[in-house]
C-alpha cells in the first residue's frame, strides 16, 4: 500500500480506503435509498445521499475555511459516513490535511476532485462534512432541509449576516453566542453557563476562560469533532 493513496496507480486498484466509509461502494443489493443526487463542478466526481435532513447545517466563518473555499465563510452539513455513496470518479479524489499541509490520507483531512479542485468534503474521525452547493435539489422543499442553523467561529468573519440565526464566536454549542443571535437563545445560554459555572466552583474546579476565535486542530467545521 503506497503510504500516499492520493497519488499514483493505488488509487485505481483496491486500494485500503476504498473498502470503508465514506468511500465503499454500495452493491445493488443494498438497497441505497436514494435521496439526492450530488457531483463536482467538472462531473467526473458524482455521489448520492440516502439521508432526507442532515444532521447538522452550519455556515463556518474561521480562517480556515476562508482560505481553504477562497470565500467569506463555508456552507456545510454534517452526514453520517455510511449516509453516501459514490457513483463515478472514485479514482478521481484528492485529500489534504490543512493541519500538517500534507496530501496523505490522515483524518480529519479535506478531500477535493483532482481535475477541477471543487471541495467533496471534509472526513472527519466520525462523521463527513459534505457542500450543499453541490447537491441537485429538485425543488425548494428539499433545499430546505439543508438551511443553515447557525454560524460558526463568526468572530472570524469578514462580513456581517444579520440573519437571525445564533452566531457563536468559535464551535458551535462550545463558544460565546456573539452579536444578533436571538436574545432568548443568549439568556438561556448564559442562564446555563452560569449555572454551570456555579456548579464547577462549588466542586473546586477552576472556571476556563473562553477566548473568541481560539482556533487549533479543531477549528471549523470540517474539523475532527464530526
């Protein structure tokens, strides 16, 4: 097994990656339910979904994803490994691990089309973080179900979104809700946060303090935590 499968003749034989989620082709026999159906901009990379509603939709604001989409933030949602299925172009994936800057194949990693670079999706340890703008929605009922929830790491950003939606300064459900996330959210947050900060001090634990923005290996949305 090259120690690279991203490169070389590896990618077309029976390659070790290919035998497991995200990448294992589903036989006929299994009955793929298919939902939607989903390709990179060129066509040769194209995949189904069997999952009606992510798990999670999110717009990801941190340096990373700027950078990485050449965009001022990142629509993404969160699947399950098992939830796709490759169609075409398996032997036409790429991968980069923006942490070491490496093209190997070590999770959590980024994995793109080598012929027209369009981002597939962001491997995780557990889950996949696939780009909605890829899928082919038949109509507005299905695109509805990938509506983002929430912005991440918005303390990032480069542009302002009064949408509504809760904003947090770093990962979702683990920062500061910040700027015009819906006011009840925030005081239930912070009702939370204070009870739990009590809690922490009456068992002797010292309080952590949160930075807004703190980035690392968990950064983003493609980060190891799906």
């Amino acid at each position: 097994m090259d120690k690279d499968q991203s490169r070389g003749d590896s990618t077309t034989g029976l390659s070790e990656w290919k035998q497991r989620a995200p990448y294992r082709v589903h036989e006929k026999n299994e009955n793929f339910d298919v939902k939607y159906d989903a390709s990179c901009h060129c066509g040769k990379v194209q995949y189904q979904l069997n999952r009606r509603e992510p798990l999670d939709s999110k717009l990801c604001h941190c340096t990373t994803c700027q950078t990485q989409h050449a965009a001022p933030f990142q629509w993404a949602a969160i699947f399950h490994k098992e939830d796709i299925n490759f169609t075409n172009g398996h032997h036409d994936l790429e991968w980069y691990d923006p942490t070491d800057k490496s093209i190997e194949h070590k999770l959590p990693c980024k994995v793109r089309c080598s012929f027209c670079h369009s981002p597939i999706m962001d491997e995780g340890r557990n889950m996949i973080l696939l780009f909605p703008s890829l899928v082919h929605f038949k109509n507005d009922e299905d695109k509805a179900y990938f509506k983002p929830r929430c912005h991440m790491f918005y303390g990032q950003r480069v542009m302002d979104i009064p949408d509504g939606l809760p904003k947090w300064s770093g990962l979702s459900a683990e920062s500061d809700l910040i700027e015009d996330s819906p006011p009840e959210m925030v005081q239930e947050y912070e009702r939370k946060r204070e009870n739990d900060r009590n809690k922490k001090m009456a068992d002797g634990q010292p309080e952590e303090v949160t930075k807004e923005g703190t980035q690392g290996r968990g950064e983003g949305a493609g980060a190891n935590r799906t």
